[in-house]
C-alpha cells in the first residue's frame, strides 16, 4: 500500500473526528495542495492528454498531475488518411497544449523520458526526474523493425516512409504521391494485427485511390496485407473498391513481407516480389519505447497486460498503462484510448482517495473511415468488464454502417471536432 | 438514505476509540458502496460518448446540423425516450442503435439523469496550427 494513501486515511479519520461531520468529499478537509498525492503520465497522446484532464477534474483539482512528452505538438493520426487524399492539411491536424494545460492547471514537462525506477517511483528524464505515487505510461506504438533490418535508418523511412504516426512522415507521403507520374504504381503493406487502427490501412487505400481517380487516374494501388483478409469493415471496404476504384485497387491477402530493397523500392513477399513507383510499408508493431523502458512487455507478446478495472500493470505496481500499448482484443484507436483513459483516471482518482473503483466499467468506441472525399462509415461497439474472464468484451448490439454514407462524414468530421476539443481543452 | 446509517456507524466510532482503525475501514467501504459506485460507473460511461457529444455532452456544434448532439441539459425523459427508440430499433438511426442497443435499460436511464444535470456551456472549436519542424 502506498504511502500517501495511509496519510490520506488517517487525515480522512482525523479531519471526521474533529468537526463531528463524516466527510462526503475528504479532499477538501485537508487543507493541503495537492493532497493527495502526484500522478506522472509519459506520453501527450489521445490516451495521456485525456487521462491528465479528467484526473484534475474528478479529483477536483486534488492531485497533482506531470505529462512529460518529448513533443511541442499534438499532431492527430484520425484523419491524416485524409492527408494522403488531398482533403485535410497536416495543418488541419495539429493542435497546440496550452488550452489543456491552462483549463485544468496540469504541469507539463516537454521532455524524453530515458528511464523509469519502478521501485523507487521516480522517471528520469533528459533534463531532470520526477517521483510519482502513481506513473500512467501511454507511449502509443513503436515500430518493430527485427524482420526489416534496412527500414531501420532514417534515411531509408525517409524513401519509404510509414506514415503510421502523424506528421511529417504523413507530409512524405502526400509528397510522393504528388510527384509520382500517372500510370505509376503505389504499393502499402499491412502488417499481421494487432496494429494501431484496424481499419486504417484499408481506408488509406480508399484515399490514395481518391486521389488517384481524380489526378492520375492510370495509377495502381496495390495492397498487400499480411492477414488473411480484410480485418475491419471488411464488406463495406470491399464494396467501395469495387464501385468506386475497379480498375485502380488490387487488394491481396496473405501477403506477408519477407524483405524490402530499398533502392529500388520492391517489396518480396514469400510468393512475389512487387515493384513499386510509391512504397509504404506499415511495420510490424509493438508497444511504445517507455513501456519497453520500464519492463511492462508481456514475455512473449510485445504489449502490456493490465487489470482492466484500473489499467494497473501486471508486472509492477503503481504503474498503468493506457491506449495502444495496452494487450487486449480491444481495436487500437483513439476513442478507444480516450475510453480506456478514462476508466483509468476514475480509478486512479478513487484508489488515492482511498476508495474502490467501478467494479464493473463499461465504455464505447466508435471508429469512422473516409472512402473518397465525402463518404464516411463507421465501426461502433459498446464493451463491457467481463468479471469472470477480467477482460473487456464486446456488448450485443454493435455493428457497422449499412453503407457508407455523405451524412456519416458530416459525423465523423464532427467526431473529429470533437474527440479534440475533449482531449485538449 | 445511507447518511442515518452512516452517522450511526460514525458515532459507533468516536465512541469506541479502541477498536478505531477497524472501524474507520469499514466507514469507507460503506461510503463506497452506498454512495459511490453508480455515480463510477455513470461518469465514465458518460466520458465515453464525449468523442461525439463533448466534454459532459457539451458538443462542438460547427454547423446547426448537429445541434442534437449536445447532450448537455438535456431533458432526462427526452433522452431516454430516444434512446430506448435506438435501443429497440423503434427509432432511426445511422450509428446510436449500435451504442444504445450495447447499454442496460438502467445505464440509459443513469446518462439520462447524468446529462439533464450538466450546465450546457458550449465548447471550443479547437483552432489548428502550424506543424513545426522538429515534430517527429
């Protein structure tokens, strides 16, 4: 048990003892800021941002919370699909901190965190160190590089670039794109799930096709995918593939990477070798460069398991983790980690409080895709806690879109709109 | 309701300064789960449409076209009248069936009451900026 939480009970106690009154709200008894205790998060993602905000808020200002994050931006990757089709700017996705950190009175450390001591609770950064009572490590995904040794410069993500993590990698791309000469070849590879965003890949294609068909409309996208089909909003992908881009997008399954040739941009599959004009390779993936800091991979699986009632860590106490890194068969996207994000920050709050968190958590995700400038479907589900399995399942009721639709991409842009505004305001 | 029962439990503790810390555990597990556990499980339900409808349902409305999407001061009936509709497929819709039909009769009735009690304040349409250079 931690330290703070037994000050925070017997001050409880105390404070009940003396004014006659039992406290409905102990945090205001004990005239000390911040009472109960400091929250460090590592990473200004979705899943960060948001669990800073909403701890302020529920503990009514009553913990004191440190994001450190390398970053001066946040730059959204829901939409930057939308990049690649010439709809969205990198500009339309890029948001400064300053609202959320001034709304909420959260400190903010932009900083690289370059290691953790889990027993001594304490982060150390580049330029200094942070104790905590309890740390949320939310770094997002990192690219696992073992199979594609030469994808691992600088240099050779610059010529094919993953645009896996929004900005200007994304920029790259779009670049490429517009430069290719029509009649030209754009190849992308999936990686085998789980990755971040399931149905991000198969909505990429839709962009790039989008642009293709209005700008060069001899080009090729062709996919190959290392899973076996289509993994999310399979039948509405296809659908638009076939109506909206016969003669552009050639979808292959099965298709997993074997090996890159970076100067000549060709990709060897076990069964083919693909040549292309414009490669991006999605690589396989793992959970971010602080979880694999402080030791909270599983052994054989590259994620972190948690308690899904408080996204406390398996492997060490005190710590949580949220958003992609997290091991589950939850989809990896942003709502998702805001979701997540939240449950965590309620427990947090409670567990210093002294309290039990909601034993039985619920929450929803929904997930749009663009499949050309204007039409938009979605993937929603409501998930709950699972107490004999301890694990979040999907609730009866779920589904997608019946068809993609003009009035579904009013939505998700307003989804968009706000998703931000929640996350950094 | 609980609060007599609190009190009592309260009073049981001055009085019997001995037995204290045992006392004082079992204070707290009663303000848990008396007073606690829905108001949980409703605040981080109610977070999870904010993706959508805002931060307590206060959405960004850019055009009037989604003005129904703040839930914020939201009339409880309302509410749950609409989405008992989604619930049972009485009521059209492009995406809340696939939420409303995932949530209890008693979560629907819990965001109703939770979204009728929040002050509709309108929020902020975030303004975009610039990508500088040394982002990653």
């Amino acid at each position: 048990m931690n330290k703070n939480l037994t000050l925070t009970r017997r001050n409880f106690i105390k404070a009940g003892a003396a004014t006659g009154l039992l406290l409905a709200n102990p945090v205001f008894s004990m005239g000390r800021k911040p009472p109960l205790g400091r929250v460090v998060i590592v990473g200004g993602g979705y899943a960060g941002t948001t669990a800073a905000k909403y701890i302020r808020m529920w503990s009514l200002g009553a913990i004191e919370v440190v994001v450190v994050e390398k970053s001066s931006q946040f730059v959204s990757c829901p939409m930057s699909n939308l990049v690649l089709g010439g709809t969205k700017t990198i500009d339309d996705l890029t948001f400064g901190y300053d609202f959320v950190q001034k709304n909420h009175g959260i400190q903010w450390a932009q900083d690289e965190v370059t290691a953790i001591n889990t027993q001594a609770k304490k982060v150390i950064m580049k330029c200094g160190e942070l104790n905590y009572d309890r740390l949320i490590v939310a770094p997002g995904i990192d690219f696992d590089y073992a199979a594609l040794p030469n994808l691992m410069t600088k240099d050779a993500q610059q010529q094919i670039p993953h645009a896996w993590k929004a900005g200007w990698q994304t920029v790259n791309l779009r670049k490429q794109l517009e430069q290719m000469p029509d009649g030209g070849v754009f190849v992308m590879t999936i990686p085998k799930a789980p990755y971040r965003c399931p149905p991000g890949p198969y909505e990429r294609a839709c962009q790039v096709a989008s642009y293709f068909k209005a700008h060069k409309p001899n080009s090729k996208v062709i996919v190959l995918d290392a899973n076996a089909e289509v993994i999310s909003k399979k039948g509405l992908f296809q659908k638009a593939w076939k109506a909206l881009y016969p003669n552009i997008v050639e979808y292959r399954p099965n298709s997993a990477i074997v090996s890159v040739d970076v100067a000549t941009k060709t990709v060897i599959t076990e069964l083919d070798q693909v040549k292309a004009e414009v490669l991006n390779v999605i690589p396989p993936q793992q959970a971010g460069k602080v979880a694999q800091l402080a030791n909270l991979l599983e052994p054989d699986y590259p994620w972190c398991e948690v308690d899904f009632l408080t996204y406390e860590s398996k492997v060490a106490p005190n710590v949580h983790v949220i958003g992609d890194s997290v091991s589950s068969g939850l989809p990896k996207s942003a709502h998702m980690a805001t979701s997540q994000a939240r449950v965590c920050a309620s427990a947090i709050v409670e567990l210093m409080k002294g309290q039990s968190p909601d034993p039985a958590p619920v929450f929803a995700n929904t997930c749009y895709s663009f499949i050309d400038d204007k039409l938009a479907m979605h993937v929603a589900n409501v998930y709950r806690y699972d107490a004999p399995k301890k694990i979040m399942v999907p609730a009866e009721g779920g589904g997608v879109s019946a068809n993609a639709s003009a009035q579904e991409g009013v939505y998700a842009q307003a989804w968009a709109q706000n998703i931000w505004a929640d996350v950094l305001t | 309701m609980h609060h007599n029962k609190l009190q009592k439990i309260f009073i049981a503790l001055i009085a019997s300064s001995v037995i204290w810390p045992l006392l004082a555990q079992t204070a707290e597990d009663v303000v848990v789960s008396a007073a606690q556990n829905s108001d949980l499980h409703a605040r981080v339900l109610a977070a999870s449409c904010a993706a959508c409808h805002g931060t307590n349902g206060n959405a960004v409305t850019g055009s009037n076209e989604n003005r129904n999407a703040i839930l914020a001061g939201r009339d409880a009936n309302d509410f749950t009248t609409i989405m008992l509709g989604f619930k049972d497929g009485s009521r059209e819709a492009t995406v809340m069936h696939h939420h409303a039909k995932g949530l209890t009769e008693d979560e629907i009735r819990q965001l109703a009451v939770y979204f009728s009690k929040q002050k509709p304040t309108g929020a902020v349409l975030l303004k975009p900026q610039t990508l500088k250079a040394y982002h990653e």
